[in-house]
C-alpha cells in the first residue's frame, strides 16, 4: 500500500465563454462558470459529482488513471453520475479530471480525488492517545473498532475535515470487532514502521503491536501536546464519526484554547455535536486536560469504551499504563 498521505486535492480553473460576453446577458450569474459543490462514489462503480448550476459534458471530458474506463455518463441538471470499470475498493484514492460546461457555454475544468465506495465501514472510536510523548514512546492514537467492518477511506486528522495539520487515509482492510489498529504520529522512517494491511505481526518501530494492526503517518510530527481536536471521518469530505478536544486551559489567548485555528476546529466540532460540555460554547474545562499526561500515562476510555462526546469517558492512567493494541487500563492516575 502506498505509505504517503492521501491529500484531497481539487484544482480547477474556469473559462467564461465569448457566447455569453457577446450576447450581453446581464444575468451576472450568467458570467460566472459552475462551480463543485460535491463529490463522492456512491457504489463501487457510480460517482457522484454536484455543481451549482446545470451542466453539460461527455465522456470525452473524463480523464481516469491508466487501467480504468468510463463506461457511462449520465447528465441530470446540476448533478453527473460517471459509472467506472473496473470497481473501486474501499477507501481506494481514485484521481480524477474533468471539464463541464454550463447552458451559455462557460466551463470549468477540476482534477480531484474520489475515495472508493465502503458500504461495511465499522463503528470505530478514538480509543486512546498520547500528546507528550518521548524518544523512547513517541505519540500514537489508537482506534478500537466496535463493530467488523472495512476501514478502507477511514481518514484521522489532527483537526477537521475542513482545517487540519496531519491526516492518515487508511488502506482497505478487513478486521473483526474488537480490532486495535494504532497509528504511529512520530515515526522515525526506518524500514521496520510497515503498514499492516496482512499481517499484524510485520511492523518492528517503536510500540509496534504483535496483534494489533499498525501505520505509521508519514513525515508525522507527533501531536500538539497541551491544545488540540483530533478527529475521525468515513472518508475525506465524509461525516464525523468521532472526536476527542484536549486543552489544559492555561493559555490567555483565543478562549483558553491559544491559537485561533484550534478554537476554530473546537466550534466547527461542537457545531457537529461531536463534543459536549455544560458551557456553550465549549471551553477548555468542558474538555479533557492532558496536563498530568506521558509517554506512558495514556489517555484513554475505559476498558469497555463508553461514548458520551464529553471529557467525562477519558481518564488518564498511571504511569507505565499505556496499553496501546490492548484493552485500556481502568486504572487512574492520581498525582
């Protein structure tokens, strides 16, 4: 499996057609090309793709990579359905490149990327974590999956979907319920840190577990350890599945929160409702305070995980507590 990160990426560039400057619509809408409102693979072989306004295009508009067709296009007012061959895996990057044109002959041309179709993406939790790790046991996160299922798109960020600092887009990958799957944020680059997509045995780096399934964010550079929103989507541009907010509160600035772009990311996540508090808006105390954490005092569920979105499912355990690819500890550290 390809080890760098999957970036959503779109670009896009846009023609006003002569037709329309020499008709001398007045319509200023009528001057401005469509523009994408969404994208997503709604089967293992349809796409969906949505525009402002209606469109046009044909077949010749789409470029797909080497070794895949376009076997129909469908045009229905704002929306394009684009039936590929062969069938997308799930969570499998698909880039794609298109033109369309609306009803006066403006076009707009985008290269994006369409996450293949996952009708068995499991329940999966942010289970366990760790902000202020050492050379020894840098920071992980660990999901625990409730549920079997695929994890194939699964995205991580250190963030949102709309505002992030790191993002890991998980390979296609079959696990039963009761899975740990550990993603490794500071990993040093060695031959050893392999991604597990067979065997949960085959990664050697530093807290690798022999029957947890491991990955390791490329050029990752560890969590931000007093302030941050770490989060969980079916799929870039998907829905929020879960979300954990940290802060120890002892900043001045931006609420409590120190930078705007964590405030930022804590109101776009409250906004979801996937963190809950007794203050609104949510403040640093409404949050879980990863100050008395380590390397090796986790911050983690229970040992039967619970999910309420508030601070009050998270306990930090003693030190030497960490259980990454294991049941967590119902231990609680007491300074």
């Amino acid at each position: 499996m390809m080890r760098e990160v999957q970036i959503l990426l779109v670009v896009i560039s846009c023609v006003i057609s002569s037709a329309c400057l020499e008709e001398g619509i007045e319509d200023a809408f009528d001057l401005a090309p469509p523009e994408l409102v969404s994208w997503e693979a709604v089967s293992e072989e349809e796409i969906l793709i949505s525009f402002t306004e209606e469109v046009n295009a044909s077949p010749d508009d789409f470029f797909l990579p080497q070794g895949r067709t376009l076997t129909s296009l469908t045009v229905g007012g704002e929306d394009l359905r684009l039936t590929i061959s062969p069938p997308s895996s799930p969570g499998e990057a698909l880039p794609l490149e298109g033109r369309v044109r609306d009803r006066v002959g403006n076009s707009l041309t985008f290269f994006l990327v369409v996450y293949g179709y996952n009708e068995r993406l499991p329940e999966v939790l942010i289970n366990e974590f760790t902000t202020q790790g050492s050379s020894s046991h840098p920071d992980c996160v660990e999901l625990y999956l409730a549920t079997e299922g695929n994890i194939g798109g699964l995205v991580f960020y250190e963030g949102t979907d709309t505002d992030w600092d790191q993002m890991f887009v998980f390979p296609p990958l079959d696990l039963p319920a009761g899975s740990f799957v550990i993603l490794h944020t500071k990993p040093e680059g060695i031959p050893e840190e392999i991604d597990e997509t067979t065997d949960p045995a085959a990664s050697g780096g530093k807290d690798s577990h022999p029957s947890a399934w491991d990955f390791w964010l490329p050029d990752g550079k560890g969590l931000s350890g007093n302030n941050g929103v770490l989060t969980l989507y079916t799929r870039p541009g998907g829905r929020l599945l879960d979300a954990v907010v940290y802060s120890t509160g002892t900043s001045e600035k931006y609420e409590g929160f120190a930078q705007k772009k964590v405030l930022d990311r804590v109101r776009e996540v409250e906004g979801l409702g996937g963190w809950k508090g007794d203050s609104s808006p949510l403040t640093p105390g409404d949050c879980i305070d990863p100050d008395p954490s380590t390397a090796t005092r986790s911050i983690c569920r229970a040992s039967v995980p619970q999910d309420t979105d508030t601070k009050e499912d998270w306990h930090i355990v003693p030190t030497g507590g960490a259980t990454f690819g294991e049941p967590n500890s119902d231990e609680v550290y007491t300074p």
